[in-house]
C-alpha cells in the first residue's frame, strides 16, 4: 500500500491527500480568520498542529493500538504511540486558542480569565477535533458532523473561520461521498480544531462550557458504544448519515 492510500470500510483504496490538502486550507483559514495577529497566529498554530499530529498518526502509527484506552495501555507499558502523541497535541492545541482569546469578551463573559475557563475552552477545541476524528469511519459522516458545527459558530466572531470551514467541506464532500478520498487523521483533526477555535470565538462561555462537556461524553461513551451501530439503528440518524452519499465513483 503507498503512503497515501489506504483501505475503507468497504475494502475500497481511498486517498488521504484530499483531507492533507483540507488542513493546509484550514490553516490558511485560520491564519486569516481573525481580528489581531495573535489570534490569528494562535488560531493557525492551533489547526497546523493538530493536523500534524493526525499526519503522524496517519503514516506512522500503530494500527493494532485502537482507542483511548488502548493507547493509554500501551503508554503504561512503556510504550509512545503515535496515538498518545496526538492525546497531548490535541489539548495543547485548544490551549493555544484559548489562550489568544483570553483579552477578547464576548457576550456575558470573557474567555480564560480564570483557569476554569481555560480548561473548558482547551477540552472544546480538542474535544471537537477528537469528535470529527471518530466519526471520520464512513463516507461524509465526519464532514457533515462539522458543517453542523461550523454553522453553529458562523453567527459570531468565529464566523469568517466558520466561513472558511464551509467552503472547504463543500470542496472536500463530493470526493468523500463517492469513496475516492477520505480524511484521515490530519484531515479530521485540523477540521474539528476549526469548527472549536470558531465556536470559541462565537460561543458565550455557558454555551462552550455545555458543548465541551458533551463532547467529553461522547469521547467517553465511544470507548464502550459504536457509533456506527447507533447512527444505523436511529432513523433519522440513519438517513442524515446516508444523504448525498452515493457509492458508485465518478467515472
């Protein structure tokens, strides 16, 4: 298998360039996407080094490790996964974000005045990033997952990155859906530290505080559920999964 492909679900050869190329237009994004060179500068920083990270994972991870707990094992037992890299990244990346935020109110509150808030706006944006990447298991779950997201953080500050994280899902989607690329790791990971650094420029802190805390519990539950079997024995969830995916590749 060359370094760029790799087996889907169904045993068909995908791409990984195609979510490569995604992180490179979010960092872009990111670094554009702000008032204040410092948040842009963090914003960007935050998006390029969680998707280095799932880059690593990508082309020089260990499959036999699955999930957090796998990981956290093999960690015990003396051994660095690429997967634990991407564990530490990830909430190191939120706190770059959350940090450049911390002199900009919004709404009621303002964001990193206290360690709290620095701790909730960290797990918001890794929380995110993690989030995309779990669902990045099937043709545009992942992609959809954050259109949602970045839809809810466009009214806002964090709108022209939310802007920007549109377009490229809209650019990245038809390739998806007709299984010829998918995301992978670095795709995922930079797309879901978009969507949260925009929903931490958008969102007042009860709101970050209350989408931080159910990504946790999804990061959580996925140890023990899957997704895929809840999203195919839920109607609704079934159908949104399912809609413009269309398996026949382009000729």
């Amino acid at each position: 298998m060359s370094f760029w492909r790799r087996t889907n679900y169904r045993g068909r050869l995908v791409d990984l360039r195609g979510g490569t190329y995604l992180a490179a237009w979010l960092v872009a994004a990111a670094a554009l996407g702000a008032q204040g060179g410092k948040r842009r500068a963090a914003g960007a920083l935050a998006v390029g080094l969680a998707g280095l990270a799932g880059f690593v994972d990508d082309h020089f991870g260990q499959s036999h490790v699955k999930g957090l707990k796998g990981h956290l094992l093999a960690l015990r037992h003396g051994q660095i996964t690429t997967g634990v890299i991407k564990l530490v990244a990830l909430p190191v990346a939120g706190l770059m974000a959350a940090l450049a935020e911390s002199g900009n109110p919004r709404g009621s509150s303002s964001a990193g005045k206290t360690v709290t808030a620095l701790v909730i706006d960290s797990a918001l944006v890794a929380g995110w990033a993690n989030l995309i990447n779990l669902l990045d298991v099937r043709p545009g779950r992942a992609l959809k997952a954050a259109a949602l997201g970045a839809v809810a953080a466009w009214p806002g500050q964090g709108g022209p990155l939310a802007e920007a994280t549109l377009t490229g899902i809209v650019l990245e989607i038809p390739a998806e859906v007709t299984e010829t690329t998918m995301l992978g790791d670095c795709g995922a990971a930079a797309l879901g530290t978009a969507v949260g650094v925009a929903g931490l420029r958008s969102w007042p802190l009860p709101v970050r505080t209350a989408v931080a805390a159910l990504l946790a519990f999804l990061t959580l539950a996925s140890e023990k559920v899957s997704f895929s079997d809840v999203i195919d024995q839920n109607g609704p969830l079934r159908r949104l999964d399912q809609l413009m995916v269309n398996h026949a590749r382009p000729a």
